[in-house]
C-alpha cells in the first residue's frame, strides 16, 4: 500500500498521518531527505549523539568545587611568567 502527498505552490507536503506514526513523527519535528542510488528517504532528523557523552566525569570532580575552579583560573590569569 502506497502513501500519497501533494507538493504545495511554496514547496510544503504533508506526511500522511500513518508514516508519521509509524515512524514517530511529532509537530515540531524535523526531517531529513537522503538521496540513496535511485530514490529519495525521509527519516526523522535525530541529533547525532554527543561523541564527547562517554567522558563526562571520567576524571571525577575538580578539588575544591566550583570556587576551586575559580580560584585555579584566577591564578592563572593573575601569573605574570607569560610576559
């Protein structure tokens, strides 16, 4: 069984409302056209997954917190060794 849409005078379709079930498709979400070899997909747009996700916390928390930080950096800012 085949789906149909109309392509609108300013560009819009309209994905039939099983295709968006099927595939999870929500108002506000955006689609992604890929061309592969001889026809055109559309799928959801996901966000690709942050690849830096796996390291957070590996290196646990900073001695002395959010104010060790601060100190740490005003340190930095304050050592005149780069002049």
């Amino acid at each position: 069984m085949g789906y149909f849409s109309t392509i609108s005078s300013k560009g819009r379709l309209t994905v039939p409302p099983e295709i968006r079930k099927r595939i999870g498709l929500k108002p506000g979400d955006r689609v992604e056209f890929v061309a592969e070899e001889s026809q055109i997909v559309i799928r959801p747009a996901r966000p690709e997954a942050n690849p830096f996700a796996k390291f957070i916390g590996i290196a646990g928390p900073f001695p002395g917190g959010e104010e060790g930080i601060k100190a740490w950096i005003d340190d930095m800012r304050s050592d005149k060794d780069y002049e």
